[in-house]
C-alpha cells in the first residue's frame, strides 16, 4: 500500500490567525485523516489567576479571546455570583446583555468576512468588516473601548449606559439591519458560494453529540441548544428572542445560523434598551465586600458556543482553583469528522467553518527539557501530578482541621473549668 500524503495546515498559514497545527493525511486530493497538534499559545492563565485577585480576574480572562473578550468575563461572574449568593439589579443585566450581543454581532460579521476571503471573495470581506466598524463604534460610546470592555464585577456592571447614547445605538443598529440584510442575500444566492459550501463539511446531529460540539457549530446540526434559553442568565429571560436552528449541518447551514443569529441580537439589544428606558435609572451593582469559602460554576453563550467556568474560594481574596472550558475547546475536534472524506480545498474550509478560536483551546500536553528534549512528563502524567497535589492539598486541610477541632476542645475544657469556678 503506498504511502499516504501528508499535507501540513499550520502551524503558521494564511487560513489561520493563530498557531496551531493540522496533518490532514491525503490519498490524492482527498482527505483520509486528520492530526491536530496545540500549545503553541499556551499562557497558563488558569495558574496566573490563582495570583490574582477575585476582581483582577476579570481583566485577566478578558485577555483569553480578543474576539469573545466579554463572554469569558460573563461565565466568571455568574460562577462568582454563585459562590456569593447575588442577585444582579436588573439593569445591570440589560447592560450586561447589550454588550454580550453587541459582540456577537461584531464576532459573526468578523467571520462572514474572513469566511469570504478564504473563498476568494475578498468584497464580503470587505462588506463584513465595514459593516462591523459602528458596532465597534458602538463599544467605545458604551465601554470606553473597542475591545477588552473592563464592564464586567462581581454584583453588576462598572458603567451605565447614558440616556443619551440610547438613541445613538439605535440608530446604529437601524443602520445596520438593510446592510446586514443586503450582505446575507448576497451571500446565500451566490451560486459560486453554493457550489463551495452547500454538501461540505457535513457534521450530523450524532457527530454534535458525539463531539459535545457547541453553540452554531451545533445549532448548523439540527441541535437546539442555548444556553441563554437553557440556563437563563442577565435579561435573556426578561425579552423576546428565538434561537436559530438548521437542520443541514453543511458550512452554508452554519453560515445562515450566523446570519440570522445577528438579526436576534439587533431585537435583544433593541428590547434591553426599551426596558431600561421605561424604568427608572436604578442601581447598575450590588456591593459584594468578601467572597465566602465555596464553588461556583457559570455558564455563558459566547458567539462561538458555550463558555464554561468553575471557581473554588477558600474564604481568601483569590481563586484556589480556576477551570475554563470555551467553546473552540470542543468544537475543534470536529474536524475529525467534518474534513475526512472532503477535498483538501474543501476541508480548510470545514477547518474554517466552526470559527475556531485556538488560543482558547490552548492546554499543555507534555513537559519537556528545554536543553536535551527528552519527555518528562505527558498528559497522563500531568493528570496524575494534579491528582497527587489534590490529595495534598486535601491532606493539609483535614490536618488543620483536625488541629482546630482540638484547639477548640482545649478552649471549651478551660471555659467549662473557668465557669465552675
């Protein structure tokens, strides 16, 4: 049997923004498997947050994904709330629900316009990115920045929305609704786009599941799932919205998910500012002065899918523990399905399809000396190290415990000796 081809996309290509690696095994033009190698951008921010305070977190997970940089801050507020038994005031959840959806806006029209530049229309490019400017806009009036918004703390929001920039976002947004339309028509009855997208890169409801693939990469499956319906959060439950579903499962499918996923934000946004217009100003935080000893997980429906993230307190002002799953994370591994069997013109687009994000799915695997190479520890090995030190840590609080349980025994025999005095 003669050798199969091995074509590298990576870990530098013009498909990709960000380094990461993707042998696709080749018999001819067509893919018969695939490889993906990641750590290139690996920061250690789970550790690094350990170091930090509970509101310098913030800033910190902002930095995960410049794309999605509030969904990461949404998660880890939630799993705070949690450990903090909050209740946010109501309008600091419709602020924090304009910029979640202002930015899943900016993030689909960021990939409509790489989507067309990869297929050789560099005018939707152009279109998209155009198009997307006022929404960036639309951050700096709200946010003071473009990117990296700093909104996000634990009880609320830093800034209320003036009243007199709700007119301005508006109109922006009625501004954007005919382009945003214009655009989509131009995509979906293009024949050329039709030919490189409609049948490729097919990814099944089974292979969703298989996968736990998340968010329109699902959604493009026949999978109806949200998880600003499923575990409602901020103003989600306080308006109007469907979710869109596609049942075909091709690159096209997830293509008009996204789409139609921006006329949806558009009416949130549109609503959250009815609302807060029709109430009066209120309170946009709860003060929250200590974080008590407890866990908390939170959940947040970024652009790309589910963001994930689990908080561990000790009673301190800093996480003990700090776990981040974000939706590349799980959609990335579709790719095993989606490329084998497709041209290779056709698979970097299916690599493409579900937005991947890699420097959010950056986790290390192995350890090695940095003079001799050698291996010194794999994955497995750094599971069993976690483990071990989890045992350790474990150990040392029972025997503190232990230690106090017979302080307070002293102190009750002196107090029971000092009474029959």
């Amino acid at each position: 049997m003669p050798e199969k081809t091995i074509i590298p996309v990576g870990p530098y290509h013009p498909l990709q923004e960000e380094p990461e690696l993707f042998k696709l095994y080749c018999d001819g033009e067509i893919v018969t498997d695939i490889e993906w190698e990641t750590g290139y951008n690996h920061r250690g921010i789970e550790k690094i947050n350990e170091s930090k305070t509970f509101e310098q977190v913030f800033f910190v997970v902002e930095r995960i994904c410049g794309i999605c940089s509030t969904s990461h801050p949404f998660a880890y507020a939630n799993a705070m709330e949690e450990i903090a038994h909050v209740t946010v005031p109501d309008r600091a959840k419709y602020i924090r629900s304009i910029v979640g959806e202002l930015e899943r806006i900016h993030s689909h029209l960021l990939w409509v316009g790489l989507a067309g530049h990869f297929i050789g229309y560099n005018t939707v490019f152009m279109w998209a990115w155009k198009y997307r400017e006022p929404v960036l806009d639309l951050f700096e009036i709200i946010t003071g920045n473009r990117n990296s918004y700093a909104m996000f703390k634990i009880g609320g929001v830093r800034r209320d929305i003036e009243e007199k920039d709700f007119s301005t976002i508006l109109t922006i947004l009625d501004g954007l609704k005919p382009k945003a339309e214009m655009l989509m028509n131009a995509v979906i009855d293009d024949p050329v786009i039709h030919m490189r997208t409609k049948g490729k890169g097919i990814l099944t409801r089974q292979d969703i599941i298989d996968f736990c693939a998340v968010g329109p990469t699902a959604r493009a499956s026949g999978v109806d799932i949200d998880i600003r319906r499923d575990d409602p959060y901020a103003a989600y439950p306080l308006v109007n919205w469907k979710v869109i579903v596609a049942a075909e499962g091709d690159i096209f499918a997830k293509a008009v998910v996204r789409f139609l996923e921006i006329f949806e934000s558009i009416s949130i946004i549109e609503q959250c500012i009815e609302k807060m217009r029709k109430e009066k100003p209120g309170d946009i935080e709860v003060k929250v002065k200590n974080i008590p000893e407890g866990d908390g997980s939170g959940r947040a429906e970024a652009p790309r899918g589910e963001v994930f993230h689990y908080v561990k307190s000790d009673g301190s002002n800093a996480p003990v523990r700090h776990k981040i799953r974000a939706p590349s994370y799980v959609n990335v591994a579709t790719f095993k399905k989606s490329c084998v069997g497709q041209t290779i013109t056709d698979a970097t687009l299916a690599l493409a399809a579900v937005d991947p994000c890699y420097c959010c799915t950056e986790r290390m695997a192995s350890v090695y000396d940095a003079r001799t190479r050698n291996k010194i520890l794999d994955g497995t090995g750094l599971i069993r190290m976690s483990q071990e030190q989890t045992r350790l840590i474990q150990g040392r609080k029972s025997k503190v415990e232990g230690q106090r349980s017979k302080v307070e025994g002293r102190r009750s025999k002196v107090e029971g000796r000092r009474s029959k005095e």
